[in-house]
DNA sequence: ATTTTCATGTAATCTGTTACATGATTAC
DNA sequence: GTAATCATGTAACAGATTACATGAAAAT
C-alpha cells in the first residue's frame, strides 16, 4: 500500500467535517487550517485520486456544473483507521519563515525600508488579531472550546493562529523600534 | 539573469557573516536560523555553483581533505546588492506545520495518545525555552541585541525562536490538559 | 456585459528530501 | 580499530507552484 502524504492526511482531517468535493476542500483548506497548512486544487485533485484508490475515500459522481462530472468524497472506515494511527505519532518540524529569514540579514539592507517592512507585518498582524479574536470568542460561545465538541480542532488551530499573531506583532514591532533607532543614531553623528 | 531562489537569499545572507565552505553553509544553517530555515548539502552545493555563475559569490579553490578541492566562497558586491534588494520586499508567508494541523483531527483520535503528543511537545518546548532563553541572555552581554551589531540578525532570529516555543508550550500545555478533560469525563459517565 | 463562483483536470517547472558515492583526518 | 568530522558532489524521487484549459450558472 502506497504511504499517504501529510497532505493527504490533511484531506482526510477535512472530510471528517463531512462529505466534500475537491472543491470544496480547497477552500476549507483556507480556515482555518490554512494558517498552517496549504495546498491548492492542483495538488487536491490528485491526492484524491489517491486517497480513492487507497480505499480512504469513497466517491459519489454526479452532474457538474461544467464539462466534467461533480465528485464528492466521503472519508471511509480505512480512512478514519489510517488518521488515527497518524495522529499521535510525532509531527515532522517543518520550519519556513522568509519574515524571519529576513531579519538575519536584516542590517544588509537600508534600515529605514526595513523598518517599515515589520512595521508593515505589524500591523497586517494586528488586524488579524483583532478578527481572530472576534472568531475564537464565537466559537467559545458556540461551544468549539469543549474538547468533545466536533470542531474543537477548529479552534485548537485557530486559537494558534491568535497566538502566533501574537506573537509576530509584538516581536515586528520590537523589530521595527530597534531599526529605527540605527536610523536615528546615524542622524545624530552626521 | 536567473532569479536568485530564497534559498540562495539566504545563503547570502549568511555568507555576510563571513567567507565559507559549502560544509560551513551546511552547519551554519542550522542555529540560529535553522529554527525558521533549513536546507540540506545536497540543496546547497548546486545553489552555490548558481550563486557563482550569477557573480553574487566569489569561489576560492584550495586543497582539500577528500578527493575534491576545498571551495570557500566570498560574497560579492553584486552578492550584497542583490540581498539588499530582496530584503525590504514583502515576504511569502509559508505554513506548514503538522504539529497544529494533527490538532484539527484530534478527536479522530485515541485521546490518551494525543494529549500524551501534546504534552511531549510541551516538553520539549521547555527545555529548549531554558536553552534559548540563556542564549538570548548570553547574546545581549556581548552586545548582539544593539541593531547595529553585526550579528544583530542572530539576536533577532533567536528571540523570536524563543517568543515562538514559549507560544507552543502554552498551547501544547492547553491542548494536552484539554484532552486529558475528554478522557476523564468518559470515565465518570461510563 | 462582465466578473465571480462553481467545478475539474493536466503540464511544466521549481523546490526539497533521501540515498548513493568518495576519501582524508582527527578523536575516542 | 571505529566513529565522527571535514569536504564535495550526483541521482532519484517526492512535494509544491504556476500556468494552461474548459465551461455552466449566478451575481453585479
């Protein structure tokens, strides 16, 4: 039996959340597990071909909208049974920040752009926090937070995302304050 | 003239750090800002050789250990004026994270064995928490936290490495005790 | 009328990982 | 003597992005 890809986990994940076609998790991909992961329809329609002849999915076809047949698939017993077994196991550790990434060569480049490069991050990230904010909240008072609750992963995933927002706000400004000091510095020797 | 990859980004990036081996790259790469970049040899040494043909890095031939020459390579002007373009643009933001994607499934699992992921993450976050969080202290007395340092970059990737274990600890924390809720409340009703 | 949404696919390319391959020197 | 470190490379494969391609229905 060919492995399944994270990706193709990542699709079981989402149709546990019910029947979809691969349409559909393309943008229930967005959020919010699109924080944390991403993938687009190019990639989905394969894996789902995959994941069919694997036995994970079932298909049901039916008239499209356009020249080609609608699919919607169902997570099967064998797809629950193989989530199952990968969940617990330990996740790879797959970092990749270009924002990050940027701020070690940070003093390679003129400090007043890049001053307003994380200032510009902060504030794309304050926005977000204030919106997340306002999400977790309404899924906390629709009961998400309950660990039994169906989409509790929902707001496991978003209540990280909150939190890294958090995060990237707090250590962007940080980051912009301290490169306009140098600007400042150099203004006050010339 | 072909585009220059992130990953040659950041191998310029840390070749403003200093001449260096592909071996060096290699090892370097991997702390601080290997918490946010990584790349493997084989990745690397063809990227250097694009690098060379695009003049962005200078090649040093010199007797090596092994069967092959020894290359030690040097950033150019070109090399630096590239990097300080591609700095201040906006970067690609990136997720991928599996460790927050098993959270949304994780109640499509045994609940024992995902809040006992959880809280091993947790464990690790805090001993590298500790580690870091002494590094961090180490860097700030030799003056690596003032923006005009040299390895100011250095200063700023491991303060964020730090802000972002301390956010997995506290959610990982969470995650776990909100699993271990599931599981004793199915023992009192069973 | 035009754009967006719904809906599915492929091809070419780029990026990244794992494995294979060589061999000297240094540390245990 | 065995393992780790220094040092450079390639090949095969897997994973991901961008672009191409089609076409109906609904919304603006």
């Amino acid at each position: 039996m060919a492995p399944v890809s994270t990706l193709g986990y990542a699709l079981l994940s989402l149709l546990t959340r019910g029947p979809a076609t691969g349409y559909d998790l393309t943008r229930r991909m967005r959020e919010p597990i699109g924080y944390f992961w991403v993938a687009q329809h190019s990639q989905i329609y394969p894996e789902l071909d995959r994941l069919a002849d694997a036995g994970h999915v079932e298909v049901h076809e039916g008239e499209g909208p356009g020249p080609r047949a609608k699919k919607t698939y169902t997570i099967t017993e064998s797809g629950r049974d193989a989530l199952a077994e990968w969940l617990p196991e330990p996740p790879a550790f797959q970092p990749r920040s270009e924002m990050v990434l940027k701020a070690y060569a940070a003093n390679s480049a003129d400090p007043v752009r890049m001053a307003e490069l994380y200032q510009s991050i902060a504030d794309v990230a304050a926005e977000r926090l204030e919106t997340w904010r306002a999400e977790l909240e309404m899924m906390a008072e629709q009961g998400f937070s309950r660990p039994s609750h169906p989409r509790f992963g929902n707001y496991a995933v978003l209540k990280m995302g909150l939190e890294s927002q958090r995060v990237t706000y707090d250590w962007a400004t940080w980051l912009a304050s301290r490169l306009r000091e140098v600007v400042s510095e150099h203004d006050g020797a010339d």
